[in-house]
C-alpha cells in the first residue's frame, strides 16, 4: 500500500498518511500532505486555476520509474492540498508512455499541459556501450514526441486532440545514433509567459550510456500566439536559443547541461539555472528573451563562494513580492566533479533539502540575484530517501512546496519567517533570546553551572516503550579570539565522569570542532578547515539539529560547505544520541569572549544577524 491509505468519497480523493507519534517539525516530510498517485509518483506540479482551486499535473503508472503503462494524470484541490478530486487522465495507462509534464495558464483561463509523448511505440532506441552490453536501452520515456493538450473547464477534462510541438534539430541532436529523426529530450519546472508569449522548457538529450542520460543541453519553446490563440491547431513555435547549441556548462564543464529551471526577472532578463555533474549548479541570464543567454558560470553566494550542488533537480522561483527561493541539496564541487562515476554517483543524496533566498541587484548588464546562504527546508528521517521536481505554490501570503520521492508527492506549507529571514540576511543584526539557556560575555570565572540540555530521544508511550525522536535542538553561539590555532585547545566542554557530554575544540586545519557523546554514542563533527586565524575576532555558531540529525557551522557569517576539503560541509550525528548532558559545570577557556547556549536550532539567518551585531560586552 505504498506508505500511505487513499480515501475517496463521491467525486473526490485524499490521501491521509499512517498515524504516528511524532513531534512537531514542518521541515520532516512525513507532516505534508499527500497528493494521490498510482504508484510512481513524478513531478507534481501545480498551477492555480481562474475558479481558484490548484490544478496538479502528475507522471504516475503502476510500476516504477520508467515502466511501461506509466502516463500523466492531473487532480484538482480547491483547499491548497489537502483534500484532491479524483483524478483525471490527460493520457491512459494503456497507451505508450507519456511522462513529464509542466503546465501553463493563458489569461483566458485556458490550461495548456506538455509532455513527452511516444507516440511512436518505440519499445528500444541504440545506447552507449558497455554502459548496455547489447548496444540498446529499453527504457523509452525520454523520447518521440513533445506533444500538449488543453483544458477549458480548469482541469476537469482535457481536450480530446493531443497536439504535437516542433523542435528545431540542434547539433546535440544531429549528433545522436538516429541523427535527429528520432529525438532523445524530456522537461521539468515551470512553463512561464514573458511579453505576450508562452514559453516551454525543454531538456535536449545526446545520448544513453552510463548515468543514463550521456550529454544534455537546455533549450526553449517559443510561442507568440498561445496566449490568444482558440484553435490550438494554429499556434506556432520556435526553438530558442537561435544557433546550433543550447544552454551548456561553463567552459571547462562536464557535457552535462539539464533541468533548466527559468525565472522572469524585474527588468525582462530571464535568469536560468540547471544542474551538472561538475560539483555545482550552474546558471546563466538571458537580456534578449531567450535568444541568446550569457556564458555560463556556476552558482555562487553572495560572497562569492560556489554553491555545491549534484545532479539533482535545483529550481528557482521568482515569488510575487519580487524575491527568489532556490531549492538545492548543498554539497558536491570536486568529490562528485572527480570522481570516475560522477555521472550516476551524483544522483544521489537528495536529502536535506536546503533552500537560499535570492534578492536583484544592479550589473552592467542588467539585473542580477544576489544568493543567501542556506537554510535546511524539508528532510527525510531515512537519509537515503531522495526527495526532489518540486514546484512553489503561493496563496494568501503563504507558500507551499510540493515534492516526491517518486512514490510519495506531497505539499508542504512552509514557515514564512524562515523565508523572509532568506531575504533579510543582508541587514537583520542582532542576537536572538529566544531558547536562550545561557547567557555568557565573560570566561574569567573559569567554570559555570551548566544548563539542563535537551534531549534527543526518549522512552516513547507507546506499548512497546520504543524510541520517540524530540527533534530537539541544541545550538551555541560563541565570540572568540585564538593566541594561536593549533589543534587540540578546549574553548568549552562539561564532561562527567563516565564520558558524557559536549566539547568544543580546534581542530586540525585551523578549524573548529564539536564532540557530542552520551556515554553509549559519541558524534563529531568539523568546521571548515582554514577558518580560523590566529589573533583575529571570531564568532561561530554551531547548530546541532535533531530533527534531521545534521551538525552544522556558520563561521563569521558564512555557512560551512566543506570547501574543498569535504564533499559535505554539515554532517550527521548518531540519531540515537540521547542527550549532551554531561557534567555540573561548564568549563572556559579564558579565550571565549562570549557564549550563548540556545535550547533550540539557530537558523543560519539568526548566526549571521548574530555575526552582524558584533561582539558588545554589556550584553
């Protein structure tokens, strides 16, 4: 039963997840709502109709990713997800694959759906070898046709005629076994209008091989009539950008370029960005609607630093008040750009999610998105379960993510302040007193009593008296100034004599590192190396998050990534670490200027405001 129970009363469906203790956390997964499916579950997205419900588009089928009878459904939801209308088939189980699909509304109220189609029944198309030792791939749902249909009554029904939608051969395409008579290509995100036209994305395939898709590249469907057009069989289209080749890697990338994810910018420069399997994400903009795009560069900060990112879906939005989100999952650079399987390793660890907030900024060129640093939206307690294809959704003020685990989609209704504290980070200053279990601006004493620390998990009340997650939270806020940096100085523990408890030291490298340990699992984990020098002002914040089991630091402002020392910059502890109670006392090292101790999780965006606010002794 696929994890989950489906409901239906007359005329309508809702899924409704197996009932558990949990605590509160709207960051785990398993509190969003289900979005009903067959088994598999793809990219479920999700546009609002002109009568005001949500229209979800879904690729579904009774096997898994992939399999034959697998097609698009859509559903409708008139209370932002919670409850769905019995689903409606855009194309039958029965017929050849149709997978895939993004949407696009026209002012009318006209709802156009787009997808791979293969129409064709193509049951095997020539592959790389050795990557398929017969020379053929049988998996055929990323190829034939790009097709669309349409819906007059806001998704109940779609029209009977599927219609087909030109593309213009590229040399990615020329290049492939058939040379372009039969196309390899499919499409992710959001299909979006920009001056009058409607525009589709569309990811262009070279070929199959190890990895599965070989070579990608991004381009976009045009068309300047679809928004007025009646008669869908006039609307017209052209392949963008102009030239032989698509939207590529930076040079020097890797050969692939896919999943572009697009954005309409304030001043009409289209911002892009898309995955790779160099190690990070990499974007581009467009000042000509389409035409012709920038050179590509890989993603970075604000500050500069790349963003880390594997061969996963990485979607940006524009939201209505002018800001962006982008979902990424925050690790890579040269561990996935290096490694001799890079083309399949990187799929993997697709959990957390994490998610930066863009604001625009001026450039020669034109209007920029200057990128935060990051915050964990969504996880998975199993941290091998990938989720991924989300979409935003916003209503009323709030947003909503939706995601899948291609067989779980859900919504998801995000916390607005930790959204606005994305955008915000530019300015916010100050430290928070919220949690605050200690309240430290001087170390001379040597020793304090140490506070009464959460705990992580606990007898539960169930029959069998099992383990119950708190996913509490536990994070400290130091400012510190090092004589010098050599490994092994304690700034603060509180150990007992069995063992237990926290400490905070340097490390090797120049770096900070936490010890979490409750007498029967120990956990560490590191801070960036080279943070840290030798006579300079430092603050940090080390979160230690139960709810994903992730150990996080933000040094001076800037969330730890790894550099190029680690592929992850925030690690997991034990998840059945019961507590870092340890010993009576805290004891202090006469370097530690300050120390604040939260019985909760700091987000990056309250370290930085505390970085921001500086170091003030009369706190």
């Amino acid at each position: 039963m696929n994890r989950r129970a489906l409901f239906f009363l007359p005329g309508l469906a809702f899924a409704q997840s197996p009932v558990t203790e949990r605590h509160s956390d709207n960051r785990e997964i398993g509190n969003g709502s289900v979005i009903p499916d067959e088994y598999y579950a793809d990219q479920p997205y999700v546009v609002k109709t002109n009568d005001g419900a949500w229209l979800c588009v879904i690729t579904t089928g009774s096997g898994h990713e992939g399999e034959g009878g697998q097609h698009v459904i859509s559903m409708r939801s008139t209370d932002r997800g919670k409850i769905w209308e019995k689903a409606v088939d855009v194309e039958s189980a029965k017929g050849p694959e149709a997978s895939y699909a993004v949407m696009l509304k026209a002012p009318s109220g006209r709802v156009f759906v787009f997808y791979n189609h293969n129409t064709d029944n193509i049951r095997r198309v020539i592959a790389d070898k050795p990557a398929y030792k017969d020379g053929f791939v049988t998996r055929v749902d990323s190829l034939g046709h790009f097709v669309f249909k349409y819906s007059d009554d806001h998704g109940r029904s779609w029209s009977a005629q599927r219609f087909e939608i030109p593309q213009r051969n590229f040399e990615i395409d020329r290049k492939n076994p058939y040379g372009g008579k039969i196309k390899f290509f499919w499409t992710v995100g959001k299909a979006f209008s920009h001056k009058g036209a409607g525009y589709v994305p569309l990811h262009k395939v070279g070929g199959f091989g190890e990895g599965f898709f070989t070579s990608s590249e991004g381009v976009l469907l045009r068309s300047g009539n679809i928004l007025t057009e009646k008669d869908a069989s006039n609307i017209t289209w052209e392949t963008l950008p102009e030239g032989d080749i698509g939207i590529r890697t930076p040079a020097g990338g890797g050969p692939i370029a896919e999943e572009q994810s697009f954005s309409v910018m304030s001043d009409a420069s289209i911002f892009c960005v898309f995955r790779t399997i160099d190690g990070y994400s990499a974007c581009t903009y467009s000042r000509d609607d389409g035409r012709s795009w920038e050179p590509s560069q890989y993603m970075r900060y604000a500050s500069g630093r790349l963003m880390k990112h594997p061969r996963a879906a990485n979607f940006a939005w524009r939201c209505e008040n002018g800001n962006y989100l982008y979902w990424f999952h925050n690790h890579g650079g040269r561990f996935i750009r290096e490694h001799p399987k890079r083309r399949t390793i990187a799929y993997d660890d697709r959990n957390p999610v994490w998610l930066s907030g863009g604001v625009e900024a001026d450039s020669p060129q034109g209007k920029i998105i200057h990128w935060s640093e990051p915050e964990i939206a969504l996880y998975d307690d199993d941290p091998m379960v990938r989720m991924s294809y989300p979409d935003l959704v916003e209503e009323g003020g709030d947003y909503y993510l939706t995601e899948t685990q291609k067989d779980i989609a859900r919504v998801h209704k995000m916390d607005r302040t930790l959204l606005e504290g994305l955008w915000n980070q530019g300015s916010a200053r100050g430290s928070s007193a919220n949690g605050l279990l200690l309240k430290l601006t001087d170390a001379k004493a040597g020793s304090v009593a140490a506070p009464e620390f959460p705990v992580f998990v606990k007898r539960s009340r169930r029959a069998d008296y099992g383990t119950d997650h708190t996913r509490a939270g536990v994070s400290f806020d130091l400012f510190f100034s090092l004589d010098d940096t050599s490994a092994g100085q304690t700034l603060v523990d509180n150990p007992d004599s069995g063992g237990r408890g926290f400490a905070i030291r340097t490390a090797r490298g120049n770096s900070l590192e936490i010890t979490l340990h409750d007498g029967r699992t120990q956990s560490r984990w590191s801070s960036d190396e080279g943070v840290l020098v030798a006579g300079k002002l430092h603050h940090a914040v080390i979160v230690v998050d139960g709810g994903p089991n992730v150990i996080s630091f933000v040094v001076d402002g800037k969330f730890n990534d790894g550099l190029e020392q680690k592929q992850f910059g925030w690690g997991r502890f034990h998840p059945q670490l019961h507590s870092i109670n340890g010993g009576p006392k805290l004891r202090l090292d006469p370097h530690l200027l300050r120390l604040y101790i939260y019985g909760r999780v700091l987000r990056t965006s309250e370290a930085i405001a505390s970085f921001r606010g500086g170091f003030v002794t009369s706190r």
